[in-house]
C-alpha cells in the first residue's frame, strides 16, 4: 500500500487538479497522518487480547510463515488495492496528490502496526503465530473473528524474528 501511494501522489502532482497543489499536497499531508494514526492504533485491543491468551504451539498445529500470509493476503485483495490506487489517482482531479498520500499512509500505518507487534515479540521472547485452518475462515485476517487465540513459539523457532521480518544469518567468525 505504501508504495502505491507514492506512486499514486506521484502522478497525482503532475495534475493541477481543482483545488490547486499547495492545498492537495496540505490535504495530503493531514490525510496521511490521521490514516496512519488510525491504521496503527485500531484493534489494538483485539491484538493485545489475543497475544495475553496465546498458547504453547503444540506439536501438531500448523504454522504458517509470514512471507506466505502475506502473498495470500495480496492475491485475494490485489483487486481491492488496484481499486484504492485508481482512486487515488483518480482523486488526483480534485485535490492533487491527496488520495496517494491517503493510500500511504494507510500502508504506513501497517508498517507501525507490524512494528508494535515486534516490539511486543521481543518483549515477551515468543513469536505469535495464527493457525493456517483459522486463517482461512477468517478471509486472512490475523486478528478476525474466526482467530480464537494465537499460539507462541520461542524466538528461536523458524525463519521469522520479531515482528515478521526475516531472520538474519548468524555471522560466521
């Protein structure tokens, strides 16, 4: 989504637009904080509720990678997002470069989200996971109805590090 945005913001400042660029950029640019504000901080709660109550992984459960959510997510929404950006560009008529400056900041408050949870990782020394079969009743979603509880694994477990960024290779001495 971020780099959607920009890109949408780009092109949206070539057109001078009806309300002109110094108040599409400004309108833009309050657009951006108060969407990351909101995408970051909303359920929070449920996060939080569910990361209390995770569970020791056990043994048989089916733990997907992040990378693979991630790639499932964008493919069942990539109509969604290709939607948002040809509205952000398309807002780009009435106020220059305000919708792509929405749509990145919606991406970066998916960053700051995904950080939080990191930290939160890091602090508690697990790794949260959601099952694969409650992922796919809950259309992807890893805080959605269909998620009753995560399950945590040590820091040390797979491929992942806190927050979902990959692991980097030990240093070989």
């Amino acid at each position: 989504m971020w780099w959607l945005g920009v890109l949408a913001a780009g092109i949206g400042l070539l057109v001078p637009g009806l309300t002109g660029r110094r108040i599409g950029v400004l309108a833009g640019a309050a657009l951006f904080l108060v969407a990351a504000a909101v995408v970051a901080y909303v359920r929070r709660g449920r996060y939080t509720a569910l990361a209390r109550a995770a569970a020791r992984a056990g043994k048989h459960d089916v733990l997907q990678d992040r990378a693979v959510t991630t790639r499932n997510w964008r493919r069942g929404h990539r109509w969604w997002l290709l939607l948002a950006f040809l509205a952000a560009l398309g807002s780009a008529f009435a106020a220059p470069a305000a919708g792509g400056m929405l749509l990145a900041g919606c991406g970066a408050g998916l960053w700051l989200k995904a950080a939080w949870l990191g930290r939160r990782e890091r602090a508690g020394d697990a790794l949260l996971w959601v099952r694969v079969d409650w992922l796919g009743r809950g259309a992807g979603r890893p805080a959605g109805k269909a998620v009753r509880s995560y399950r945590s694994t040590g820091i040390a477990a797979g491929d992942a590090a806190p927050g979902g960024s990959r692991r980097k290779a030990p240093a070989l001495v």
